[in-house]
C-alpha cells in the first residue's frame, strides 16, 4: 500500500470567501490563485472539527464544471491529512446535487460505511470555463446545505486561517476507474471509492414513482418527450433513467453530454437560457415544420433546477410545485399515505397557498434557499416544496431536485391519462395547468432580473424601497398617478423569518409590497450571483375569475410591472432600462 505523509502549509487569509445562498462561487480565475482552494477548504474542517473530519466517509463530487478535476484532487489530500477515512466520488467526479444528497442518506460503501457530509463542486446554473464560475459548498449529515451556524464559522475561520495540511506522496487518483484504491497515513488507512454517479439515485427514484406506468405514457405512440440538460450533469441521469429505465427514444435527449463549459451555455434552465429546448417546444421564435412534443422538460448545470414545458407551453415553477402538491397523492405513490405539509419561498406565487388551503395541509412561507425547507423536512413538517427560481422538490432528499419534478410531472400525465392510451384525446400539460387555474383561480406571475448592476446602485434602490415603505399613503399616490384603478398597497416590510424549528431568526429577506387584491411586488438581491449585484423583481397577480384565467401573463401583468419600476427608480438606480432576463 502507498504510504502518505501529513505536511502542514503555511498561508494567508484571503478577504472574499464568504459563502453565499449556496457556497462559495467565484470565477475560475480567483479559484485558481495558490492556496485560495485550499484556505476554504481548511476553514471548513476546522470549522466542522476534528471530531466531524477525523474517521469521516466525505463526499466529493460536482456538475463537472471546468475546475473540477483539479479541485477533487487537492480536496482528496486534504481529506487524507486531515484525517478523513475515506473520499467516495462519484465516476469521473459527477454527482448532481440532488444525487450528493441521496448518496449522502442512501449510500452504503463497500465496507459497510455511511457517508457523513459533502463538498459539492458547482456554481449551479452559473456559466462554466476557463473564464467561467467554479463553486464549492459543503452539504452535512442530512443531505442538505450547511446551516448559517456552519457557513458562517466557515467565513471566520478564512478570515484568520495561518496554515492549512495536505497530504505528500498521495498520487492523483484516476477517477475514472470505479473501484476503492486504498492508502495508509500516519493514522491508518485512507480509501478513496470511485462509484457509479446514477445507481443510487436511479434506485431511490424506483422507490418513490411507479415506474411502470411512466413507461406507458413515454412509449405510447400518443405522447412524446424532450428533455435537455443544457450540458449539465443532468445528461449523466436522462439516459439512465429516461432511456434505459422508461423506455423514451434516444432523440429525445437534448444536451445531455456533461461539458466543462456547458458547450459555451449558460446552463439555466429558462425561457432566455434553454434556447435550443424552447425552439423545439413551439415557444419563441421557430422556423421548424416539426410538431413539438408533448412534453418538454430541462435542467440547470448541477440538475437540482427544473423547467417544465409543454406543447407551445410554459409551466411557471411557482405553478409546477402547486400542481404536483394538489396531484401528489393520487399519482405518486411515495405520498399515497398523504402529506406532511407544503412550503414555498417567499418570492414563489401564493398558488400553493391556495393548494394548502384547499386540502387543509400545513403550510410554510420560508426565505429564498433551500436550507430551509430542509429544517421543516427534517422535523416531519413539510413533504413538498418549491421555488419561483425553477427549484421543486420534496423530503425524498434535502437539496431542490430538477429529475425528480420531471418523474412527478410524467407520473401526473401517467395518472390523468391512466385510462385513456387508446384512441382519446391525451390530457396533456396544457390541459392540466388549465384545469388547476379553473379550480383554484390563477396567479399571473413574472419575475424581471436585472444582472451584474452596480453593487452601490442596488444598495441604494433597496434603501429606496425601504424608505418609501414609512408612508404608505405616498407609496398609493404615487401609484394612483400611475394606474389611478389601482388596487392600494395596504401592507409593506421586509420579510423576516423565524424558523419554526431552531427558532433562528432571518431579517432583510426581500422588500415586499402586498396589494389589497393580492397583488405582491418583491424586490431582492440575488444571493448567488458572481460579479457585482443582480435585483430581482418578482410581480404577482391573483385572478380567481375563471373567465379572466387565460390571459397573457405579460399583458395581464404590464400596469403593475409599470407601477414596480416607476416606484423603485429602476432606471435612475441602475442605468437599465430593461431587465436582462424576463421569466
Ligand atoms: C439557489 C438556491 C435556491 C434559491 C436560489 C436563489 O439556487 O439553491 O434555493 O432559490 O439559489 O437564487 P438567488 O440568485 O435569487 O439568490
Ligand atoms: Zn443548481
């Protein structure tokens, strides 16, 4: 067996390794600075202790953005030296998010051993490259995102970090061979375990959807399929699991090669992003003859993002979560005994509200990161939640998972079509939304980024926000002079949160202005972003006339659009006079 030594390195703080909504992400470059891996890494065994590192079984995967490869190789020695038994990696160092968190539950190694957290590497839905972001963020115990306890002490450690330990004579492990290579440190053994990136998560989607009867609806001549993983680590799984499992047509697979650079792709999957999948779906823009698929689905670069699509259809996330909580537990069987309860972000629409409502489930309104859903999933409270930022997903695992809503989608159409494969008219995605908005009345939503704006500008545009809401009668007047038949804001705050469980406190989670019709305007800074600050405006509508149900959201939306850009100074503060992105 190679033997390896502990050497201990000496180093510098670096000043920007503060972790934001979901790790540390930071164009390669920064990444690539000597020892600035490194740094963040030893801050965060020092700050899990040595009694969480010391006999750990770690994770260490990611989307397999450019960076990668490097980065396994170094967060392995620094695993062996700071005492870790053994560093499981998924085959050539994928692992999609959702996939981290089930091997993290699920897994159980060769030798019997349970894994005890993760670093996942990926910047998400951010660009990949040489030129590119490049994330690492550390998952605990339950599958999901470090607590703000944990991130937090992260940061303080970067901040005074003198030395890091690496382990010398450890070789660079091919990690494309499936296999356990084993070492011996000055403690005893090390192993590093090259496994299968799918099977254990392929397994745990067997156990939650019936399977058999998405395999009917994907190979009945009636329905067809298009799904695309925008080069992401989606693709690693679509093939597995759409092609080899259900029986979908090769064809149908879009993207779904991983690429270091997501194929020069922005890897988000939305409208604006996911260019190639919206041209085959009918929507936009398209010179195609083709008659677009039924169903129409894709992911971001790590897959725990979704987009669901169906024929010259878009599917909003915040309706997506609504309808697979009012579908659940008639089409999924893992839910059959009921849910637990529902929760959604706050910036999401209010139609899962109206779900909860409806089938009298408990219902939760937590702040922007999946983090915390985990905590209500964790304590037996929530079995179904979701994000407006294409985020879905249940207590299966802890992260968002963007297959998962796919199976969920398919099963429903499985469900609503159960009986009707033969010569009927297929219920199709179109059909479904509809059928909810009919049931439940319908919130016309659109949310407006503007990206990389001057960090002061968007400081200064919230503090607008913020000011403003001391007067609620100015805050109408102005709005009166702008759309005189105006519903009144008649409530404005910051969002603020405390969770039910560890009862920790969350402030300054997005300036909200709540219209006496329902009506919301969200204003927040995006918390993932690389470069400079992204706002995000979130514009809300509820429409429970079933005649006034099938509007273009656009056009339904665009006087209070007018409203939110005039009263928050988009244009003064940031010198944009549109968004960059309109979902
Ligand atoms: C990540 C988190 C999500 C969150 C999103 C918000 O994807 O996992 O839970 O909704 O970030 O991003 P933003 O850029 O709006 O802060
Ligand atoms: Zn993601």
């Amino acid at each position: 067996m190679v033997m390896f030594k502990v050497s201990s390195v000496e180093t510098t703080p670096f000043n920007d390794q503060k972790p934001g909504t979901s790790g540390l992400r930071k164009k390669v470059k920064v990444f690539k600075q000597p020892k600035y891996l490194e740094n963040f890494v030893q801050s965060t065994f020092n700050a899990l202790g040595a009694g969480k590192v010391r006999g750990a079984t770690l994770v260490v995967s990611g989307d397999g953005r450019y960076y990668s490869k490097d980065a396994i190789q170094i967060i392995i020695k620094m695993a062996a030296a700071n005492g870790v038994r053994r560093v499981w990696i998924g085959q050539n160092g994928l692992l999609s998010t959702p996939a981290v968190s089930a091997v993290i539950r699920e897994r159980v190694g060769p030798d019997g051993s349970k894994a005890n957290g993760a670093f996942i590497l990926t910047a998400s839905h951010n660009p990949g490259g040489p030129h590119e972001d490049f994330g690492i963020k550390y998952n605990t115990e339950n599958g999901g995102p470090a607590p703000e306890g944990i991130t937090d002490k992260i940061f303080e450690n970067t901040k005074t970090i003198k030395e890091y330990l690496i382990a010398e004579g450890l070789p660079d492990v091919d990690i494309s061979i499936i296999g356990v290579t084993s070492f011996m440190g000055p403690e005893g053994q090390f192993d590093i375990d090259v496994f299968d990136s799918a099977s254990d998560y392929v397994k745990l989607m067997k156990s939650i959807f019936d399977f058999q009867s998405i395999q009917k609806l994907l190979t009945s001549p009636k329905f067809s399929f298009c799904y695309d993983a925008l080069h992401g680590v989606a693709g690693a799984y679509a093939k597995r699991i759409f092609v080899e499992e259900l029986g979908a047509n090769e064809s149908s697979l879009l993207n779904c090669v991983p690429k270091e650079d997501f194929g020069g792709g922005h890897p988000d999957p939305n409208l604006t992003y996911a260019k190639e999948l919206v041209a085959r779906m009918g929507l936009g823009k398209t010179n195609s003859e083709q008659e677009p698929p039924e169903f129409g689905a894709a992911a971001d670069g790590d897959a725990d993002r979704n987009m669901i699509l169906g024929k010259r259809f878009f599917v909003t996330p915040s309706d997506s979560v609504a309808i697979i909580a009012a579908n659940s537990v008639e089409a999924i069987p893992y839910f059959s005994g009921g849910l637990k309860g529902v929760a959604r972000s706050m910036p999401t629409s209010a139609a899962l509200d109206v779900v909860a409502k409806h089938l009298n489930l408990k219902f939760f309104e937590v702040p922007t990161g999946w983090k915390f859903f985990g905590n209500l999933m964790d304590a037996g409270r929530c079995s179904v939640c979701g994000e407006e930022s294409f985020g879905t997903g249940s207590d299966h695992i802890r992260e968002k998972d963007g297959i998962w809503a796919v199976l969920a989608w398919l099963s429903i159409l499985a469900y609503k079509n159960k009986d009707n494969l033969g010569e009927e008219k297929l219920v199709t995605v179109e059909d479904i939304v509809r059928q909810h908005w009919a049931t439940y009345g319908r919130h016309y939503y659109t949310r407006y980024d503007y990206e990389n704006v001057d960090a002061g500008g968007a400081k200064e545009l919230m503090a607008h926000l913020v000011m403003l809401q001391s007067s609620l009668d100015e805050v109408n007047k102005i709005i009166k002079g702008i759309h005189s038949d105006m519903s009144n804001v008649v409530n404005a705050d910051e969002f603020e949160y405390k969770d039910p469980v560890d009862g920790s406190i969350s402030k300054h989670q997005g300036i909200r202005y709540l219209f006496e019709d329902g009506s919301r305007l969200v204003f927040r800074l995006s918390g993932t972003g690389s470069e400079g600050a992204t706002i995000r405006l979130y514009i809300e509508q509820y429409e429970n006339d079933p005649a006034m149900t099938g509007r273009d959201s656009q056009e339904a939306l665009a006087p209070l659009v007018e409203v939110a850009l005039k009263l928050s100074k988009m244009q003064e503060f940031t010198g944009r006079s549109a968004p960059t992105v309109i979902t």
